[in-house]
C-alpha cells in the first residue's frame, strides 16, 4: 500500500477532536467573560487581569512540567503570564506570586499538556480583538495594560502554527484523544470559573 500524504495540520485528527470536543467549553467561557463587554473602566479592566492571572499562572506551571516528549514543541510556548502582570503593573495593582501554586488539572501527560495548550494558544487569537476595544473604551493606548490581550513581543499566529503543526505530525491514540479534549475541557471550565471571579 502507498504511503499516505500528511494530513494537513487543519485536519489533525487531535486539532479536529479538541476542537469539535470543546466548543460548547469555549462558548460557555466567552459567556461567562464577557469580553470586551465587561470592561467598561480601569478598575473592571484590572478585576478581569487578576481573574486572568489567578487561572493562568497556574495552568502554565503545570504545562512547564508536563511530559512534551515526542512533539517539537517548546513547553513554554505562548506563555503569557508575565504579561498579565506586567499590564496590571501598569494599572497600578500589586500583584502577588504565588508559590509554586499547581491548576489542579491532570496536565501531565502528552495528550492533556496538548489539551491545555491549545486553550490558552487559542485565547491569544481572540485577545487580538479584544484588545482594541478595551483600548478605544478606556483611553488607553495601543498596548497599555493590554499587553496580555496583544500577546505583546509575542507571536501568537507563529506560535499557533508551530502548535497545529506540531500535533499534526504525531500520531494519536483514540486513548490520548480523549484525554487531550478531556484536559482541553477542564481548562476551558477553569479559566471560565476563576477568571470570572
């Protein structure tokens, strides 16, 4: 039998599962947020950041350590924590580091580090819109307590290509599928339920 060509990173069989497997997750979250809507003052701005930030350190601690092995991929990539904190600097917000806090999620795995990753990956698409809004409503400039939002120094687009493409070209058991979509889900409903304070 011929070789078969690649499937195209679109139609990765896990990019189809977590995406197909978490939209009522992710519909669910836009509501809960309510984003950009909610943001009407500097104030609502900083609650949405810390809210932000209380879900998100975590959740990159723990996928820091997962097992990313046999994927080409940075395990830190599109991180943006530090951004968080550096928007609500600007805000004037003391912001405190936890210690080595963990998300609570089984994050440990290939499968479920991918689950995790493409959340808060994916939430950097989204924040490109967001941030303008933020920005027109509040006076601020391009980048002013938005950062996070922007990804600023970042590469988002990069970086989600380089994440399609690397779970593309990994084969995937119909076990890790579902544990990806599964800790993909868990995220979503951390990040909504946190972050929403």
């Amino acid at each position: 039998m011929p070789d078969q060509p690649r499937r195209p990173a679109e139609v990765s069989p896990m990019l189809a599962a977590l995406r197909d497997g978490t939209r009522d997750h992710h519909t669910a979250v836009e509501r809960r947020l309510d984003l950009p809507d909610r943001i009407r003052t500097r104030g609502d701005l900083a609650a949405v950041l810390v809210g932000l930030l209380a879900a998100w350190a975590p959740v990159e601690r723990d996928l820091a350590g997962a097992d990313w092995s046999g994927l080409p991929l940075a395990p830190r990539i599109g991180e943006a924590a530090a951004l968080l904190r550096t928007d609500l600097t600007a805000l004037g917000v003391a912001v405190d580091r936890p210690a080595d806090a963990s998300s609570g999620l089984d994050l440990t795995t290939t499968a479920r580090a991918v689950g995790g990753r493409y959340v808060l990956l994916g939430s950097a698409l989204g924040g490109r819109v967001i941030a303008p809004e933020v920005e027109r409503r509040l006076g601020l400039r391009a980048g002013e307590a938005t950062g996070f939002f922007r990804r600023a120094g970042g590469e988002p687009g990069r970086d989600w290509r380089t994440f399609r493409v690397a779970v593309a070209g990994r084969e995937w058991s119909a076990e890790e599928l579902t544990d990806g979509v599964e800790a993909a889900r868990s995220t979503f409903d951390l990040v909504g339920r946190v972050a929403a304070g």
